[in-house]
C-alpha cells in the first residue's frame, strides 16, 4: 500500500526528466524510505534539504550529464557556450573600458582629474572604499574567463558573482531600465555558469579562436572602435559591434565548413547573447530618443539593433536548419 510520504517524494521527483525518472525512480524511493516505520509515513514529509537535492539534480540532469537524450545535451552545451561567449564579452569590455580611463586620466589636465577623483574621495573612507570597489569589481570579470577555461569552476563563478556586484548597486542607485537589462545580463551569466557547469559538465572550451587570442581581440576590437568613434553615446554600443563581427564569423564558417561546426550549439548560444544585447540596445535608442541625442547616433544605434536582430534570427535558423 502506498503511503502519503511515498506520494509526496514521488511529486518531488516529478522535477526530474523522465528518462532519468524512468532509470531510478525506485530506487531513489527506496532509498528515501528505508528505516522509516511504514505506521509513521502518513505523518512525515520530505526534509526541505532532500526536496532542494531533488531540485539541484533535476537541474543537472536537464544540462547534460551522461546518458541524456539528445535534447538535454544540446541545452547543456548551449547553456555552458552563452556563458563562456558572455562571460568573455563582459571581460573584455571591462579591460577596455578601465583601461581607456586610465589612459584618459593620465593625460587629462589637473583641474579634469580633480573633478574625476572628486567623486571618489573626500567622503570618509567607506565611501572611497565602497567607489573604489564599483570601479574594480568589473576586472573581475576577465580572473573568471581565465578560471573558467582552466577548469577552476568554483573560481570563476566565485569572480563572476564579485563581477556581477557593481551592476547590481547601479540598478538600486538609478532604478532605471537600462541599469536594469544590464545587470540582468551580468546575472543571467552567473545563473547560466552555475546550472551549465555542474560537476558531470566537460570543461569548458572556446570554438573558432584560441581563448587568449578572443579576449585579446575582443578587446582591441572595442578599444579601436571606441576610439575611432568617440561620439558613441554608450560603452554598450562597441559590446554591440563586437557581437556582430563573432556573429557574422560564425555564420560564414558554418556556411563555409557546414560539417565542421554543424552543432547547434554555438549558433543558439550566440543568438541568446543577441537577444540579450537587443534588449539593451533598444533601451537604449528609446533614451537616445528621449534625451535629444543628434540623429546620427540615434540612426547608428537602430541600425546596429537591426543588424543585431537580424543576426540572432539568422544564427538560429542556421541551428536548426545545419546551415545558413
């Protein structure tokens, strides 16, 4: 006879996919039960700690792991990629970015540094400490991509967190959309490395470019950019560009050597990232918009929104079609 304690872990191990269900239900129930007296099961339920076990293998389970359809393999390794490419993007617009500050501060004249650090000092030492933090958290970024392609899981998503913090603290200073989509994105990477790369995960691996190569040319590529137009209303717009070109890299490799790269898995995972990065790119032309920015910006950034757009639609027609 069945008992309500039977039952109920039964539900919880519904979260469970159903070919993992299929394979060891039973024996996660048995092993559930045993050494309980049946006379005290219809009293007793699952400890919170046993369902959130539950939970975190149902998770697992769906990334991937060994013996898992088809299906459960390919979003694993798509989730694991949109990690890995977003976690190199945020890397290297960080480096850029602090480092043609640094660069501007250097030769910027005495009265533009005064006003710079002014910001940042004479408010005690907590509040420079607390600024000094926002302005060096982001470089965390790149201590996780290295980690992440070492194998060091726990380092990177540990630096991802550390990373991830200053668009947080924007979102609770300004409570704006921009603020917002932004620090979604940083918190979708660290979601999407902590469910991606479980324990039975491979290790992590960058198609198309060697790892230090791809960081140091996203970065070059932003800075040249950057520079080259410095009229850009907003750093978001070079990360933008920069999606383009690994997008349009992709799409033509994989119509060039369709065996080659036929997975799926690259394709959505860059069509994820550009949905992501259309989102903020439209925020931003709306706050373009609002705030009167000359024409020529407000056209450049609805371009390159469309371009975008049309990249993810491409990317995953190519994932589902084997090629563009």
């Amino acid at each position: 006879m069945t008992t309500l304690l039977e039952q109920r872990y039964r539900t919880a191990l519904r979260l469970l996919p159903s070919y993992y269900r299929a394979e060891r239900e039973e024996e996660m129930v048995e092993t559930y039960l045993h050494g309980i007296d049946e006379q005290d099961r219809d009293e007793m339920r699952p400890a919170w700690g046993e369902v959130a076990g539950i939970a975190a293998l149902a998770l697992r389970t769906r990334m991937g792991t060994a013996g898992a359809p088809a299906r459960y393999a390919t979003l694993g390794a798509t989730v694991r990629l949109f990690a890995l490419l977003s976690v190199l993007l945020h890397a290297a617009s960080a480096l850029t970015e602090q480092a043609i500050l640094l660069t501007w501060f250097h030769g910027a004249p005495a009265r533009y540094r005064e006003l710079f650090l002014g910001g940042s000092t004479g408010h005690g030492t907590a509040p420079g400490l607390y600024e000094a933090a926002l302005w060096l958290l982001p470089l965390a970024w790149t201590v996780a991509y290295l980690a992440l392609l070492r194998d060091h899981r726990r380092t990177a998503f540990t630096f991802a967190v550390l990373a991830a913090l200053p668009d947080l603290a924007a979102v609770i200073r300004h409570s704006v959309a921009l603020s917002l989509t932004t620090a979604a994105l940083a918190w979708l990477t660290v979601l999407a490395l902590c469910c991606g790369f479980h324990r039975d995960a491979p290790r992590a691996r960058l198609p198309l470019a060697p790892p230090g190569l791809a960081l140091l040319g996203t970065s070059a590529f932003i800075a040249a950019l950057t520079m080259l137009w410095p009229g850009m209303a907003d750093a978001g717009g070079a990360a933008g560009s920069a999606y383009i070109a690994a997008a349009t890299v992709c799409l033509v490799a994989r119509r060039r050597s369709p065996k080659r790269v036929a997975d799926p898995e690259l394709p959505l995972a860059l069509a994820t990232l550009g949905l992501a990065l259309l989102v903020q790119r439209t925020l931003t032309l709306a706050f373009q918009v609002q705030d009167h920015t000359p024409s020529s910006l407000i056209t450049a950034s609805a371009v390159q929104a469309g371009i975008i757009a049309l990249l993810a639609a491409a990317l995953i027609r190519s994932a589902f079609c084997g090629r563009v």
